[in-house]
C-alpha cells in the first residue's frame, strides 16, 4: 500500500482557496501545499507560486517539476482556460471540470439554455449581445428583474432592478464594460439556496445545501452581491427536495454531458430559489465552492476531502464511495466587506481557535498587518452544535474584529 506523504497545487486567489489550503494542511496525508497565484494570506497554510491561474502550461511545467500528486483548480479563470484538459492530456492528476463541460457553470447564458433545453424550471429570461434588444425587452419585463453580465467574476455588473430606468443604467453598465452578453431574467422571491455535489462525471453524490444571503443589508436589502453569508446545512431544503433535485437536475445534467462525451469532474454547485415548502426554481450553477460558503462547505464534510477529490480524478469514486457523510453541526458565515482599500485590520488575534477567519484577496503592510481589498474582504465562519449558538458566536467574534469602514450583515441565522 503505497504511504507517501501527497503534494497538492491548489489554482486560485480567494476565499475558497484559502478555506481549502487551510483544511488540507490539517490532513497527516498531505506533505506540502502550493497554491498559485494564492493570496497573502494563504502564505500561512501553502507556499505561493506566481503563475496566474489562466496560465495553464506554466502551471503544468511547475506541476511536472514538483512532482504535484493532485492539483485542484478552484478558479473559474483556470477552469476556462481548460486547465483540465491540458493536464489531462498530459497525464496530470487533476480534480476539476474540463471547459467544455463545465461552459454551463461558467457562462449565464449557457446555464439559461441548457435549463431551457433539459426542461429544468428556471425564471424566464432574454439574452442580449445588444443593448438596445435588452432595452427593448425590459419595456415589458415584470419587475424586479435581475440582470447580469454573461461571465460572472468579483467585478461583474449584477443588480435587482425594480423599475425600468434603473435596469437601463445597468444594462449601460454592461455594455460600457465590452462585456459580451447581459442576461435579464424575473427575480423569484423566495429562499436562495445552492446544492453541491461531488462527481467523476457519471456517478455523483451530495455534498451539501447552503443557506445563501445575496443582499449586503439586513433584511434583504442593498445591492445584490455574489454572497454576504451563509449557513450550512439549509434546515429550510427538505429531503424531498434534495431528492428531486438529484433525479430531475443533477441526473439529467450528468446524462447529457455524458451523450456529448463530456463528462463533467468535479464540484457542481446548483443555486436555487425556494419558492414555497414544495417549489423551487434553479437558477444557475457555479463550477466549485463559492468563495463565501466553502469554508462552511468544507468544516461540514465528514469524509477526507482530499481523498474524495483523488478518486473522482483517478476513477475510483464510484467504488470507494456510495455517499458522502456529513457531520452533526451547524456552522453560519458572514462576510466582512470593506468601503475602500488598504484599510488596516485589527483583532484578528482576538478571535477564538473555534472560530475561521477566511481571506478573499487582503494584502499586507511593511508591519504585515492585514490590509483590505475594497468589497468582500473577509469571511467568519463559525460552527456549533446548534444554529443559535453558531449565530451567537459568530457575532460575538465579529466584535473582536475592526478595520475602517466595515460593513457585515447583522441577521444571518436569525430566522
């Protein structure tokens, strides 16, 4: 039985990578952890490599030099330059999705005609490379409409708009960027919620359902952002409905890519409105964890994700594994966000052990303090064995913590 100690490359800069480094440098399994381009704050976890994450024979020339076991690759940017297939073709370990399986969970427009095509409930919606026919179409819109640029990264233009003349300044927004597509769909009201799944492209068990908050203000106000907390696991999603969503989402998806001899590998997630106890509607999809629910996704998993994700690249998921367990907590995340940059963050250190603190891209001073990056900054995570108690101290960290201008939502887990 073969004992060495794994060396794995994580792809990314954010919040999801942080959590994932941190995680696998707990496992004895692991020897060392690379991860590129990373951020300053994973340093902590994994040693940094300066290769962009869209640079994929760079990554394969380091991954082949390192003698890499695994390489994970977390960043959509990676993901669309088919790092996969590249690593794939040159026999590489590599757990993620190649581009063309996973152009659904990439692109909106993408996600909204494959959905269409499968015969999956989504809210209707109009794709327009044109300003002036999305102009057009939101004349007639029911409102609130929520509108989109068609590739979705930090940056992208999104907002709920409930009246015409606002979702022409954002669909001027879009175009003025040289973005290729807006995507205008009715916003649901309803519970947003997002559930994973594990795959190796044929068989694919659940990974965990996510409780999401979108708005930046209590009460589901302010601008609609890519995540602002979350709580795993989502008590509002029955079992009849993860049931559904696996025989009705996930098996049609699977099926088809499959026909098309694209078989998707990796981490699918699947994001939903409850619309009632018994309805839902899907949305879109997201090709790994989302930087604000992976450190709850990950502190939730009770099996080594680290050999979960080898059998599905080494083709031995479906033998060594018939589901995932998950642990008997409860853990709730807030996100931190910050009004500008270069802000210092002060009480880290204060925070308990118990109590994850994820990086999305802060930096550091000539003091190494932490600096903000302006928007999502920071991410607290904290599990218990109830919601209530999560809830309570998550705050009561959150407290400890201050940098200029912070700015968190004051009612995750308040239902």
């Amino acid at each position: 039985m073969d004992f060495k100690k794994k060396k794995v490359l994580i792809v990314g800069s954010s919040a999801k990578e942080y959590a994932l480094a941190k995680y696998l440098s707990k496992n004895p399994a692991v020897e060392k952890i690379y991860t590129a381009p990373g951020n300053f704050a994973v340093s902590e976890f994994s040693e940094r490599v300066d290769i962009r994450e869209n640079s994929v024979r760079e990554l394969l020339e380091f991954a082949v030099k390192n003698d890499i076991d695994l390489t994970i690759a977390c960043s959509t940017d990676a993901i669309k330059a088919d790092i996969a297939a590249f690593f794939s073709a040159n026999s590489q370990l590599i757990f993620a999705p190649s581009a063309e399986s996973a152009n659904f969970a990439i692109y909106r427009s993408a996600a909204k005609k494959f959905l269409y095509k499968l015969r999956i409930p989504t809210p209707k919606f109009g794709i327009f490379e044109k300003q002036q026919g999305a102009n057009e179409y939101i004349k007639t819109a029911v409102m609130p409409v929520l509108i989109t640029a068609d590739y979705d990264n930090e940056n992208s233009v999104r907002s709920v708009c409930k009246s015409v003349d606002l979702a022409r300044v954002c669909i001027s927004d879009i175009f003025l960027q040289d973005l290729d597509k807006a995507v205008i769909e009715e916003y649901v009201y309803g519970h947003p919620f997002t559930f994973y799944i594990i795959t190796d492209g044929y068989q694919a068990l659940p990974l965990a359902v996510v409780g999401d908050y979108k708005f930046q203000e209590d009460g589901e106000a302010g601008l609609y952002t890519k995540g602002s907390g979350a709580f795993v696991p989502d008590y509002k999603v029955s079992f009849d409905i993860v049931g559904r969503l696996m025989e009705n989402v996930i098996e049609k998806i699977l099926l088809s890519l499959q026909k098309r001899e694209r078989p998707y590998l990796g981490i699918m997630g699947v994001e939903c409105v409850l619309k009632n106890v018994d309805d839902f509607v899907v949305t879109g999809f997201v090709p790994f964890l989302k930087d604000h629910d992976a450190g709850a996704v990950i502190s939730s998993v009770g099996a080594d994700l680290y050999s979960v994700m080898e059998a599905c690249a080494n083709g031995s998921f479906a033998d060594d594994y018939d589901e995932i367990p998950i642990k008997n907590i409860c853990t709730a995340s807030c996100v931190l966000f910050a009004r500008k940059s270069n802000a210092v963050v002060t009480g880290l250190e204060l925070v308990d052990d118990t109590t994850d603190i994820g990086h999305f891209n802060t930096s550091q001073n000539n003091y190494l303090e932490y600096l903000t990056n302006k928007g999502r900054t920071l991410v607290v995570t904290q599990s218990a064995s109830t919601f209530g108690r999560a809830r309570e101290l998550l705050y009561d960290n959150i407290e400890e913590i201050y940098f200029e201008g912070m700015k968190y939502r004051h009612d995750i887990c308040c239902e």
